[in-house]
C-alpha cells in the first residue's frame, strides 16, 4: 500500500532529474502549468488522442461507434485510438501508475476519482492532470452556463471533489447499487413451499407456469402462486424497503426454512461489495468516515464506536447465516455467484454489473437498496474521464472535443444505455431513445429494467471524499469484513489494522 506514497517520491524526483538535465517533460512535471487553454486554430497534421480505458469487449465496441464517427469528422486533425489496459479499474490504476513513473501519459483515461487523486499527487506542481476550468469557459470551445446546468448535478460535481480547488474530471456515465431479488422465491417459488405443498396438483401447477416463464415470468402467473400460497399456508415474502426489514426478511426466511426441514447452502442476502456497504450505511446512520478538512492521518474518521457497532452488527449476520458478503468468502467469489445458483434471494450489487446477476431459471427483479436511519442514500458509481497534460495544446484540444462528443446528449444516452448505465446529461432523459427504452421495462430483460429503476433514486446519490489515499481507505474499510470474520481479529484490531493499512497511504 505504500506504493502511493513512493509515487509521490518518484514524481518529484523526475520532475528535479528532467529540469537539472534541461528535458522537456511530456508529463508537464515540474512546469506547475496545470491551468492551460485551448489553441484558437487546429493542427496542421493529426494527432494522435489516446484513450486508457478498461472496458470489456462488447463496452469497448458501443464507445468505438463514437470515436469512429468522432475521428471521421476530423479526420486529418485529430484521430482518438482507444487503447485497453488489462484488467478492471484497480489494474488499470495501476497500469496508470507504473506508466507515469516511466514518464509515459495518455491524453485522457476512464477512471474513478480516487484514482485521479493519485495522478494529481501531493504537489500541484507535479501533476500528471490538467485541471480543467480553463476548457469548460472556453468561449468557442467550453460549455455555456446553460449546458453546464443541464448535467446531473452530482455527476459534474464530483469532478471537483479533489484536494485541490477546481474541475479535475467530467463523467463519462454513472451507475449506482441496486438490490437484484428472485421474483420466483418471494412469491412462493421455494424450497420452503415445495416441501409444504407436496403432492398438491394446484400449487405445483401455478409454479410451473412460473417456471416456464424462465427469466420473464408474467406478473399474472406470480400473483397467482402468490395468493394461492398466502390463502393456504404457504411461504411468500414482501420486498424489503429498509435495512431493518431486510434483516428480518433474512431471518425469517431461515426460520421457514427450518420449519419445513430445507437443507443445503442458502443465505437469504449477499452484498457484493464490502466497501461500498460500509460507506453508504455510514453516509445513512451519520457514521464517521474520512474527510478532506483534515490534513495526512486526521483525514482518518472510520475507527469509532459507531462504525465499530456496525461492523459487529455485519459480523453477526454472517455468522447467523442472514448475510454474506464478497470479503466473508474470501475476496474470489461474488455474491451474484449465489445469487444465480439459487443460494440466495437477494443480492445487491452494481447497476453497471445486470448482466452477472441474470439467470434464465428465474425472474429477476430490482428494488432500491434497503437503507438505514429513514435516510436512502445510494452510492454513485460509474467512470468519469481525466486529462493528462502532455505539453501539446492540440492533443489536450483534441481531447478535449472528444469528451464533448461523447458527452452530447444524444450520444452519451445511446453509449450509456448501451453499456448498461446511466447517461450523464439531463437531456439525454428527454430523448425518444430514452423514452423507449425505459418502456420496456418490466418484461424481464434488465437493460431496459436498470434506467427505469434509477430514475427513481438519482436524487438520493452520494459520494465520499477523495484524496491520496482515499482509495486504500475505501479497501481497508472493506477489509474489515476479511479481518473480522476469515483471520479472526477482534473488532478492535480490525480497525486497528484497517486504520493502520490506510495510514501508509494518505497523505
């Protein structure tokens, strides 16, 4: 964890090796020349824009669309070449990393900000990154006050969440948490009601015409084997809203489940991500986490009582066989596992991730994630898109237009329905593309299910803040689970460890 902190080093001391030997940086270090603006004219030749992404292969072609229409329109100025580092967002971060420390820098890269926040470094004047004011008041080239206004709030506000003033990212599309439940389960298709109604010609045949609706069972058919379960002792479940109800809903299934003598692997909840549970649930019962008014290890708020308390409170769930998250299984298996093997009912995991959580032996639906305190809040999620300054004013330009094109309404509704997340323009929501895609919802396919269950909860998002180091905290906190229940560590030398870990990197 200490590479981050040993960045830094290496960064000031290429800055001090390039200016001592007189080398022009294709880094910018060393120049403090964060703020730059737009060249008025274009290039007399193409350059070459490239693109650090980490997307999978069907992602990558939706966005080659664009910068395939994007690279005809300039042709001869500018021309973007997508470039995939292996691996999901960490390894790409720490591609990124490696690379920078060889002096190597895209024009622009997918990423998340506490990503970026490493890029930046823990001196202005060596950042890898342009801050990018300067591009958005551009007066030919830059965004109007109205076109800045007609981005979702939170989304263009977490470009300027850094430790230092101004706009350092724009995002590209967003996603959020979701719950995934097993339709089939909560109206009466499960194990608890097979062994109750055995032999009962009724029931086995309302479940068959569940069953043979696969993964898009018709409402019809599942309130029908709902009401026949409920009117003859059968076992159903209502959504839950809260996070108290949730538990309980857990509970209870297991209590039925013993009641009709169901053996086998079953939890009745999975979280999928530890971090993001802790984060969220701290943001909602008013937790401490980190800060950015604090300076090196102040910016440290998780090890206290509350989140203590919490962490116990997961730590039980685990043990009682109502919960299982990621790190409780070892860090390898994802909660969706379970969740299409029949081993649970409810997962809850990324908007941006449907199409893990999809099975074609039953119905699945989705549902807000079950919050805490009377207070929903939902964790944003989703890449957003950094500048790297490469000492060329038409490469930054070209940059620059390109994130505009992929950010016109239009074609970030297509790109991000696509890829199964949410565009970033409020605009976009009023297009007929939209319009028609949330009207699919409901008939079991969940790229059209997703959009229309987000709209809902946009207003509800958050984020918490970044800051070098910030990223190893969101691990560490994740982290808590691993100590706690696969090393044995008691809740105090969980945070103990967890805080320790995060040390090493904030600065």
């Amino acid at each position: 964890m200490k590479k981050f902190k040993l960045f830094a080093s290496i960064g000031i001391m290429v800055a001090s090796i390039s200016l001592s030997l007189g080398v022009t940086s294709c880094g910018g270090l060393g120049t403090g020349d964060v703020d730059q603006f737009l060249p008025t004219d274009d290039p007399t030749s193409t350059q070459t824009i490239e693109f650090w992404h980490c997307l999978g292969q069907k992602n990558e072609e939706n966005l080659s669309r664009i910068v395939d229409a994007f690279n005809t329109e300039y042709t001869g100025k500018y021309q973007v070449v997508l470039k995939k580092l292996s691996g999901g967002y960490d390894e790409l971060h720490d591609t990124i990393i490696t690379r920078l420390a060889s002096n190597q820098v895209p024009a622009m890269a997918m990423g998340y900000p506490d990503s970026f926040s490493e890029y930046m470094t823990d001196d202005i004047r060596f950042s890898y990154l342009l801050r990018l004011d300067n591009f958005i008041k551009d007066p030919e080239f830059g965004y109007s006050a109205a076109e800045i206004a007609d981005f979702i709030d939170e989304y263009y506000a977490e470009g300027s969440n850094y430790q230092y003033e101004g706009t350092w990212s724009m995002p590209m599309y967003k996603s959020t948490e979701i719950m995934y439940y097993n339709a089939n389960y909560f109206a009466g298709d499960n194990d608890q009601s097979i062994n109750h109604f055995t032999n009962d010609t009724t029931y086995i045949n309302l479940r068959n015409a569940v069953i043979n609706g696969g993964a898009s069972a018709s409402d019809d058919d599942l309130n029908a084997l709902r009401e026949y379960c409920e009117a003859n002792g059968g076992y159903t479940y209502e959504v839950p809203t809260t996070w108290d109800e949730m538990v309980e809903t857990g509970r209870q299934i297991n209590k039925d489940r013993k009641a009709e003598n169901v053996t086998g692997v079953f939890t009745p909840i999975g979280y999928d991500s530890d971090s993001n549970m802790f984060i969220s649930q701290f943001e909602q019962r008013g937790i401490a986490y980190t800060t950015n008014d604090a300076t090196g290890d102040d910016k440290i708020l998780f090890n206290n009582d509350e989140a203590k308390a919490f962490a116990s409170e997961v730590v039980g769930l685990i043990q009682e066989g109502v919960m299982v998250t990621k790190n409780s299984l070892g860090g390898n298996t994802y909660t969706n596992t379970y969740f299409t093997n029949n081993q649970s009912c409810m997962t809850i995991g990324s908007t941006g991730g449907s199409s893990y959580n999809v099975s074609s032996n039953f119905t699945v639906k989705l549902a807000p994630v079950p919050y805490a305190n009377d207070n929903p809040k939902y964790i944003m999620q989703g890449p957003s898109i950094c500048f790297f300054n490469n000492d060329n004013d038409y490469i930054h330009k070209g940059a620059w237009l390109f994130y505009k094109y992929m950010a016109d309404p239009q074609r970030n509704c297509e790109l991000a329905l696509q890829n199964s997340y949410d565009p970033v323009r409020k605009s976009s929501y009023e297009t007929e593309q939209y319009k028609t895609w949330v009207s699919r919802a409901g008939k079991g396919n969940l790229n059209y299910d997703i959009p229309a269950a987000t709209q809902t909860i946009r207003e509800n998002y958050m984020t918490s803040p970044v800051f070098i180091g910030s990223s190893t905290c969101r691990d560490e906190i994740g982290n808590i689970i691993t100590y706690m229940v696969r090393s044995g560590y008691s809740v105090d030398r969980a945070f103990e460890a967890a805080e320790n870990a995060a040390k090493t990197a904030v600065l």
